[in-house]
C-alpha cells in the first residue's frame, strides 16, 4: 500500500519560528500549519487510510481565507480531476461573457448541432439531440450553471448526466478546445499549472490525449482566488455570479459552502471533493483527490455514456467504487470538522 507521510510545521507564536510537530519522511516536504490541533487530522487520515482495503493515491491540500496552507498531503500530486476542474472552467467562461451571461450563445447551434464535433461527436445521436435541446436555447449563465450542477438556472430544471458534461464541452469549445482552455486558466491563476485539460467531458481516457489532471494544491489556488475575490480580470459582479453557481448548502458549523466535485467510474477511477466554506471560523479552502490505480478491469467507455460498470455486470477496480467514494468523503469530512 503506498504512503506519503503528512509533514507538519506549526508557527510558534511566541517567536521561536517554525517547529517540526510531527515528520517520520525526511524527504517529505514540509508543510506550513497555523494551528497544531491540524496535528490530529493528520494523523486522522492516515489513520483512515491504513483502514482502507487497497492500493490507493491520495492528494490533500487545506487552506484559509489568505491561501496559505494548514494541511497537506502530496498536495503536488496530479491525479485525474474530472468535473472539479469546472470551477476553473466557470470563471474563464463567464469572465468571457461578463456583459452577456443573460444572453444565448451565439455558436451554440453550430456546435452541437455538427454530430462529428469533438465536443459531442461521443455521444449518441439521442443523446445529441437531448443536448442540442437543452443548450441551444441556454443564456450564458445557464450553461454554467448546468455544468457546475446540473440544473439550468439557480432555480431552473434539472438536467441529465450527458446534458451536465456536454455543457462543460460547449464552454470548451466555445472558448477555443481544451488547449486553449487549460492556457486561460495558466495565464489567470499563475499558481494553478497542474490544472491541464486535454479530452472533452466523457470522451474516452484512453487515448493518446489522456486525462485532464490537476494537483489537490492547483484546486485549492483556484478556490481560494474565487473565494477572496482575488481574481485577475474578473469583476465582483462576474465573481458573484460564479459564487451563486457554486453555492450548495452549508454544513454544520459554517453558514456557507462552495464547492464542485467529481468523479469517474472507469479505470483509474478517482473522486474529488473540493470548495471552500465561510462561517464564525473564517474561510476553510479543501482539496481531497483520490484515485485506484487502473486493474484494466473496466473499460473506459463506462462513464455514464452507457449503464454503469456495476450495472453492467462487469468488475470495477480492485475495490467497489463506493469504497474509494467513502474515504473522500471521510477525510473532507475530517478537515471541515477540524477547529
């Protein structure tokens, strides 16, 4: 089972400087805590992850309202990131369109209406027209938000699975494809490099392409931009408008929460849980990315675009999906719950 040690440095505020609280890597590198109760959580984790049943990689990166760390667990990782890269996407997309987001997209009809499109052309040709009916018609802020959380509007009806990624696919290419989308976001969020897209949402990962990736850190730079306002050529009135498509309901202890999560079913199946949340405790900034190494166990095409791996009746990974689900949501659990 692979393990990188979590390596704590607490500030000590009687002016002794930085001293190491806990560290059994040496060639770890050291990470900055401001409150050595973030002791605890990490031995929390890695407590959770020696309970896990398999091979697993996990990425963790906590932050405050400034950016600065408080917790870090192979923050550097780049794993697959999936739909927690749109966060990054919904800035460059309505940053694009700030005196338009109540407007159509102009191209909308072109591009999903071409079935050979890239950003369409791996769906079915029920599913394009499903699309093409539910985008076409869409403002600007309503394809955001139905990439972020599947729903057309704050209030607007839900959508399906395909409708939710191909709505990140027209932004894509409304915007120039995925290599002019991962430069936008390289030139805006300078700290954010290990956010690269190089397929459209749900095409197959197996291709010489490959996975669009980031770093629970590169997450975490992108959120905690948004979350203070500090974004470069980004109003505040286009940074609202990105805060109400992230908004979900707070959890206990905290009056507001902002997040967008993901995850993929085929190999190397992974789950990403990163936001922020505000409340009496300040700002807290949390990445968590894990990810199964790939067992070649399910093929790619399964996700979503077909019946679930499990429904097919096919093996997923060396461990059920809900189990790699579950330690996601464990250790988010455990840096939101922190003092």
């Amino acid at each position: 089972m692979r393990r990188t040690c979590i390596v704590l440095i607490t500030a000590v505020s009687f002016g002794l400087g930085a001293c190491r609280l806990w560290a059994t890597e040496p060639s770890s590198p050291a990470v900055e805590v401001l409150d050595h109760s973030w002791g605890e959580v990490a031995q929390a984790i890695e407590a959770r992850l020696d309970a896990y049943p398999g091979e697993v990689e996990l990425g963790v990166w906590v932050g405050d309202g400034a950016g600065r760390t408080l917790l870090a667990r192979q923050p550097d990782l780049e794993l697959a990131v999936a739909s927690a890269i749109k966060a990054a996407f919904l800035v460059e997309w309505f940053a694009a369109h700030a005196d338009r987001l109540d407007e159509p997209l102009a191209e909308a009809e072109a591009i999903l209406s071409d079935p050979h499109h890239e950003a369409v052309a791996h769906f079915s040709p029920e599913r394009q027209a499903e699309i093409a009916a539910a985008l076409v018609p869409a403002t600007v802020r309503e394809i955001g938000f139905a990439m972020i959380g599947a729903r057309l509007g704050p209030e607007g009806p839900k959508v399906s699975n395909p409708v939710y990624n191909a709505a990140a696919n027209l932004v894509t290419a409304s915007l120039g494809g995925p290599e002019a989308m991962t430069a936008r976001i390289h030139g805006r969020f300078g700290e954010a490099t290990s956010l690269v897209v190089r397929r459209y949402m749900l095409a197959a990962r197996d291709t010489a392409r490959g996975d669009n990736t980031a770093s629970a850190k590169g997450l975490g730079m992108v959120l905690s931009r948004i979350a203070d306002g500090r974004v470069a050529g980004v109003s505040a009135q286009t940074l609202e408008a990105v805060r109400d498509a992230l908004r979900v309901p707070a959890p206990p202890g905290y009056t507001s929460h902002f997040r967008k999560w993901g995850s993929l079913n085929s190999d190397p199946q992974c789950r990403v849980r990163a936001g922020w949340v505000e409340g009496e405790r300040g700002v807290r900034i949390y990445a968590v990315m894990v990810q199964q190494p790939e067992s070649r166990a399910t093929p790619s095409r399964y996700d979503y675009l077909g019946p679930s791996p499990s429904a097919a009746g096919l093996p997923v990974g060396e461990v059920p999906a809900k189990e790699l689900a579950k330690l996601a949501k464990d250790v988010s659990t455990l840096v939101l719950a922190a003092p």
